[in-house]
C-alpha cells in the first residue's frame, strides 16, 4: 500500500473505531461439528462490526515482537465461545491461497466424456448391426 493511502486508511480505521461503541457488542465463536473446520460465527450487528474494526486495527498495530501483534478481541465473546484466539500474528510472507476445488470442474468432464463414450458405443453397435444385415 501506498504511504499516503496507508495513512488514509489508518485514518478511516480510527474513525470507525470512533463511532461504532464497544458496549453491547456481542460475539459468539463456537464449534458445531467434530474439527477445527465446523465452526461457527453468531454476532449481533455491533459485534460484527466491532469484530471486522478489530481486525482492520491489527492492519495497524505495531509488532510487540517479530510478527506478533496486538488484538482485543476478547471484549466482544460471549460466555458460551467455545473458540477464543490470544495469538495475533501479521505476516507478508504468507503463502499464496490455495486454488478452489469446485465439483463442477470435476463432474462436468466425466459426465462430458462419459456421454460421448455412449454416443460412440450406441454408433459401434449400430455399424456392426448394418454390417450384419448385409451379410
């Protein structure tokens, strides 16, 4: 990011920090299923938008060592949060996303060449059936 911009956006960040309060702000962070993939996110409105303030902050926060950063975010969970996070890392470094894995890409294909394989069997059987008819 640009420094002017970064400035700017650092800006914005502290104005919304401004006006949306941290009263009432609630979050609730909880597992539904057997792992760490099966979770779930339950928030009022003010806590949404506390939670993406919070996490646009740490954009901002200075390093407290290497990577580690500062984030609160423990003000807005609910007693019942199953998932809490005390460990806030801002990395350049990361690796980059890994592609979507879409069923469709897959699927299409094998429907795809498994109807032409059909249409070629119903000619091949079709061909011997008009060869035998002249014999």
């Amino acid at each position: 990011m640009q420094e002017c911009n970064e400035a700017a956006a650092e800006e914005l960040v502290a104005k919304l920090d401004a006006l949306v309060p941290r009263e009432g702000a609630r979050v609730a962070l909880s597992q539904y299923g057997g792992g760490p993939d099966e979770c779930r996110v339950v928030a009022n409105r003010r806590g949404y938008l506390r939670l993406g303030i919070e996490f646009l902050r740490a954009a901002f926060a200075p390093h407290e060592k290497q990577h580690v950063i500062k984030a609160d975010i423990h003000y807005l969970l609910t007693e019942d949060s199953d998932i809490g996070f005390d460990w806030f890392e801002r990395r350049e470094d990361l690796p980059p996303a890994a592609p979507e894995s879409r069923p469709g890409r897959i699927v299409g294909p094998i429907i795809g060449f498994g109807f032409l394989g059909l249409i070629i069997l119903c000619a091949l059987v079709g061909l011997v059936t008009i060869i035998r008819w002249f014999l």
